[in-house]
C-alpha cells in the first residue's frame, strides 16, 4: 500500500485492460501486483461488450490482480444501465452480440430478444464473433421501426493474432447504411463509459484519473470527461504517437508501465527553452530536439517541449512526432 505516488493524488481509478493489464491471455509485466498494491478504489472499464464481468473478473484473478466483479465495467454493462435508466422494467431489448449484451440486459432488468417476432423497444448492438448478416439485418429492421438504436463501442477494428479484423464500428456501419438514425454509442471514447465508472464510485470525474494505452479512445474519454488521463507505453500507442496527437487527445501524464502510478511524477518546470522534468530535460532548437537524460522523464520533458512548440504554431504535429522517434 502507498499514500503517496501519482494514483495518490487521486480519488479513483478507471483502468483499461487490453495492453495494460493484459494482452491477451497473458499479464502485462508488473501489472497485478501494482494493481493489488494502489490504495484507490479501481474500475476496470472495457469496451470489450462479448465476455460478461464474470468471465473479465476470473481472468483478472487468474492473472493475480486482486479484485471482485464489481471492480468491472463492460461497454455492454453500460449500454444496458443507460435503456435501463429510460425503459420500463422487462422491456424487450433486441440483443446484438456476444453473450455479454444479452447477460448484461438481463442484468439490468430488461429482457433481451433475438429476433424481431417481438418488437423490441431497443437495440444493443455489440461485438460477438458469431455475429451475422441476418442479425444485422434484424437490428436495422428493428430501428426502422422505431427502437432506439444503442452501441456498445463504436471500435473499428479488433485485434486478432493475424491483424486487425472488422470490429464492432464496422458492425454498426453496416446497419447505419440501412437506417436513418445514428446509434448512441457508450464505450470509450464517448462519454457514458467514463461517466459511469465515476458513478460506480461514487467519485466525481474530476478526482478521477484514467489509464489506458490507446490515445483516440482512453485518453479522449478522459479528456471529454474531465478525467485526468495517464498514457502507459506497455500496449498500442507510443512516445512519438503522444508528441504527434492533437490537444484533445494528448495524456496528462505518461508511465512506463503501471508501477509509474506508485511513483512520485515531477512537476513541469521551465526555464527559457528548457523544459525539465526531475532530472531530464529538453528543449527545441534548430538542429532539432535535444534531450538530457535517458529515463521516463526525458520522454515527459520531451513531449512538453514538441507541444509547446506545436501550440505555439513553429511545429505540425506529425512533425513532433518524427523528431521524437529521432530523438
Ligand atoms: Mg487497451
């Protein structure tokens, strides 16, 4: 346990899982017991909608993360609590997806449908890879008719061992085309995802620090929140994709893997064109990026320097980004 340390300055924690916890069945190095350290209440948010919180809790488990199903927050959870909140107990959904949504309704007090020889209020529609054109073609059937059309994320790929293939973005897509509405979507980086972890605690956002390893979706969602929200550099996203993305998608703070949450983050500190971070520093001339020190730090001094030069209009973004990856 620790009072002090980044995740101290904090009431709650929303944590991701894919590339920060886990990636796939085996565990991100110093992960679970970083985890099972923090003395700050932790949701796990994914916008994973086809496995239930069970099945999430007992691989967390498995991992040595020391935690209960309560401690998780699918997308598919969230887009059920949201119907839940407008819809009259027992109301049939249209389930779209793996066996989470349908769970997740029932959860929720609403009862999922398969099929359109009911007419279904609502439609969930989330990943599942025995997902058809036929349960598509029911979803679109569905919302033509009326029933309010929710997503559980609106990812455009997921990662498989042989690339990325068509994700739940895709999906709805391809409903979209046969409809005339937009679908609400709940996972990262739209808002109720958060906003719902935050409500889980019990914690205002603003007290809430968010960690992820996706910039346009953990990171966005904590900004568009008013989360504060921390990069780890153990999954997609790199130091050159943070000095390259735009305001709206840039992290508060960048750690080398979960343990940074345990640790002190110095301050900013300016000094002409230097830019210092405990004991690395950067600053930006016309050779190029020059850095001192070879830590976390020096990547954090080197990202206030590029952004600061982005936002002062003397950089592009992609620019950043290459001089970071030269740097
Ligand atoms: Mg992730």
């Amino acid at each position: 346990m620790t009072a002090g340390g980044l995740a101290g300055r904090f009431a709650g924690l929303v944590c991701d899982l894919d590339g920060v916890v886990y990636a796939g069945d085996r565990a991100i190095a110093h992960a679970p017991e970083t985890l099972s350290a923090l003395n700050v209440p932790v949701v796990f948010a994914t916008n994973n909608a086809s496995r239930t919180p069970h099945d999430v809790g007992e691989h967390l488990r498995r991992l040595g993360v020391d935690t209960t199903d309560d401690a998780v927050l699918t997308s598919s959870q969230a887009a059920a609590r949201v119907l839940a909140r407008d819809l009259p107990s027992g109301s049939p959904v249209l389930a779209i997806g793996g066996p989470g949504v349908g769970e997740a309704l029932r959860a929720a007090g609403l009862r999922p449908v398969d099929s359109d020889g009911e007419l279904a209020v609502a439609v969930v529609q989330g990943f599942g890879h025995a997902v058809t054109a036929a349960d598509l073609a029911e979803a679109a059937h569905a919302i033509r008719a009326g029933a309010r059309w929710v997503a559980t994320n609106d990812d455009a790929t997921v990662p498989t061992e042989r690339g990325p293939a068509p994700g739940n973005g895709s999906l709805v897509a391809a409903v979209r085309m046969a409809v005339d509405v937009d679908a609400e979507v709940i996972g990262k980086p739209h808002p109720p995802m958060y906003q719902m972890a935050a409500e889980v605690l019990g914690i205002a956002p603003s007290r809430m620090i968010a960690v992820g390893d996706r910039l346009e979706t953990d990171i966005r969602g904590a900004v568009v929140t008013g989360m504060s929200g921390a990069l780890v550099l153990t999954g997609v996203h790199g130091p050159a994709d943070a000095a390259a993305a735009p305001r709206e998608l840039r992290p508060d703070f960048i750690v080398t893997d979960l343990r940074g949450l345990l640790e002190e983050y110095p301050a900013a500190v300016r000094d002409g064109d230097w830019y210092t971070r405990g004991t690395a520093r950067a600053r930006l001339t016309a050779d190029g990026l020059v850095v001192e020190g070879d830590d976390i730090n020096a990547v954090r001094a080197s990202l206030d320097a590029l952004w600061a030069a982005v936002d002062a209009g003397h950089l592009r973004g992609d620019e950043a980004g290459e001089l970071l990856t030269s740097g």
